[in-house]
C-alpha cells in the first residue's frame, strides 16, 4: 500500500475470532465503501423487487380458479340464454299463428254494433234499451280458453275469450257505466250496471271509450281488447255478476256460431 493510500480516510473492519487466533482486518477507503453500499442498495432492492414480483404473481396465481369458475358460470348463463332465445322464438312463431286462427273472418263479425262516440252504426234485432245482459260482449266470435266453471272453487269468475288486440268490446247489455279503473290483476276495465241487480265486468282492455255514469246500450262498443293487467295474450275477460256473486256468463250468453 502506497503511503497516499494509507492517508486517505476510509473504514477498517477488524475480525477476532473466537479462539484468539490472529485478528484480521479489512480498510477499505471512503470511495470503496461507498461503492459497496451503492452495491448493497442495489442487491437489496432487487430482492425486495422480486419479492414484491412474487407476491403478485402469487396473488394473481390465487385467482385463476375463481375467474375460472366465474368463466364457467358464463359460458352456463350464456348457453341458457341462447335456449330461452330459441324457446322465445318457438312461442312467437306460435302465438302468429294463433293470431292467425283468429283473424278477422267478416262472415263471423256480429253486425249489430253501436260505436262511439256517436253511437251510430247499424241497429241491433235486439232492443238497444233492453237492460239484461244477454248479448255477446265481442263483435267477433273468439274462442272461449276458460269458463267460470274451470275455475275451482270460483277462482277463475268469468270466461276467458281470445281474440286479436284492438278488437271491438261491446256491451252485453243496456246500462249505466259504474266503474273506469286499471288494477294488476284486470288491467283496463269496465263495469256496467244493467239494474235489478246484475252487473258486467270487461278486463284486460288497450283502450276505453266510456266514463263512469255514462249510458250505453245493448252491444255499444265500449273498448278495444288487449293484454294489460295479469295477461299472457290478448284476450276478453268476461264477467256477470247478480247481487254481487258470480254467475256463469253461458247461462245468460250463447256464444255465436
């Protein structure tokens, strides 16, 4: 070591060992030993890098099996999805042609129609003023999907008739319009109060032509049928009630042929 060496400040490490044998030393000067520690710096933060690495990587190990299961319950979804579609598409094509079966058939439209707002139209054979609700509340035949009598116990109080929307309601009978309303189970509805204790119900209407307390007469279109309230396709829901309990509407009415 050259005595320039020997002069320059720097840092000596002395070991003893144990045993009392010969003590070693190691200087190192200031520039030595800051290069050291740069180099330790370095080391120490490359191992923390990649534990830090390592620890993500774990993490993110960790969440393949729940992204896989989470893939797989998708793929499920999806394939559900894509069957209900073609289920969908079934009904559709089959509810077209049910539509079909009961298009409008001008040999089967009742002819004797009093339509609003005027009340015009051709007259019935029956008397327009005659109060018992005995006439067909369609101008159209229909068909008749569920009676009063289908309904255990009294849990279904009318008849149930299909028909396209926007069909023609008309009153069964002279009277005087009670009720207006739209409930969850009826959607749109009409009541009408024939007297001496008889009283019909129209649900399920698109649209309404009358107001409560306005008079109608013997088969005086009322409305058009639809599907709102508690309905899985346009239909009329048909009710006759006398003093307040239900009674079959193919007592009164005969369906046309």
């Amino acid at each position: 070591m050259s005595p320039v060496e020997e002069k320059r400040p720097g840092v000596q490490f002395v070991l003893i060992p144990e045993d009392g044998r010969d003590t070693l030393s190691l200087r190192l000067s200031r520039r030595r030993l800051r290069v050291v520690v740069s180099l330790a710096v370095v080391v120490v933060g490359a191992v923390a890098l990649l534990g830090g690495s390592w620890w993500y990587m774990a993490a993110q190990a960790a969440r393949v099996p729940a992204l896989e299961r989470q893939l797989s319950e998708l793929q499920d979804t999806r394939r559900q999805v894509v069957s209900l579609a073609g289920q969908l598409a079934e009904l559709e094509a089959r509810y077209t042609q049910v539509r079909a079966m009961f298009g409008v058939d001008t040999s089967r439209v009742l002819p004797e129609i009093w339509r609003p707002p005027s009340g015009t139209g051709r007259p019935s054979s029956d008397d327009p003023e005659a109060s018992l609700p005995t006439s067909w509340p369609l101008t159209e035949a229909g068909f008749v999907t569920r009676s009063l009598l289908e309904g255990a116990g009294g849990e279904h109080p009318g008849l149930d008739i299909a028909i396209p929307a926007q069909s023609y309601i008309r009153a069964a009978g002279a009277g005087t319009v009670e009720d207006v309303e739209e409930d969850a189970v009826y959607g749109n509805f009409v009541t009408v109060d024939h007297g001496e204790g008889y009283l019909t119900l129209y649900a399920h209407a698109s649209e309404i032509f009358v107001e409560p307390g306005q008079r109608v007469r013997r088969n005086e279109v009322i409305a058009l049928t639809g599907n709102t309230g508690r309905s899985t396709a346009p239909h009329l829901h048909f009710e006759i009630r006398l003093n307040g309990e239900t009674v079959d509407p193919l007592t009164l009415v005969d369906p046309p042929a």
